[in-house]
C-alpha cells in the first residue's frame, strides 16, 4: 500500500505533466493560426476578427482543461 505522501508526490507529477502538455497543445494552435494568418491575405478586419476570436476560444478551451 502506497503511503499518502507517495500519492501527494504523484498527484504532483501528473498536475506537472498536465501543466506541459497544455503548453504543448498551445503551442500548437498558435503555430496553426499563425500558418493560417500568413498564407492566406485576411480580406477584411471582419475576418481577421473572426480569426483571432477563434484562437481565443481555442486557447480558452486549453487552459480550463
């Protein structure tokens, strides 16, 4: 039977690799609207808005995960 610091310790480790793979997934998505930002012009600042709303919901969702 594993002691209660022992499971403290691995809680610990789990909530660190959580903590690095939201920085990953973020990552990724800006690496993504950034790819869709300079390859295709934005024809207005409607759609640059509608863009970058986008990414902020994406971002979003990531963190409260």
């Amino acid at each position: 039977m594993k002691s209660m610091s022992q499971i403290e310790y691995h809680i610990d480790e789990l909530l660190r690799e959580k903590e690095i793979l939201k920085k990953v997934e973020i990552e990724v998505k800006v690496a993504e609207f950034t790819r869709i930002l300079t390859e295709q012009s934005t024809k207005d600042e409607e759609e640059l808005k509608r863009i970058l709303m986008m990414m902020a919901r994406d971002l979003r969702n990531i963190v409260e995960q």
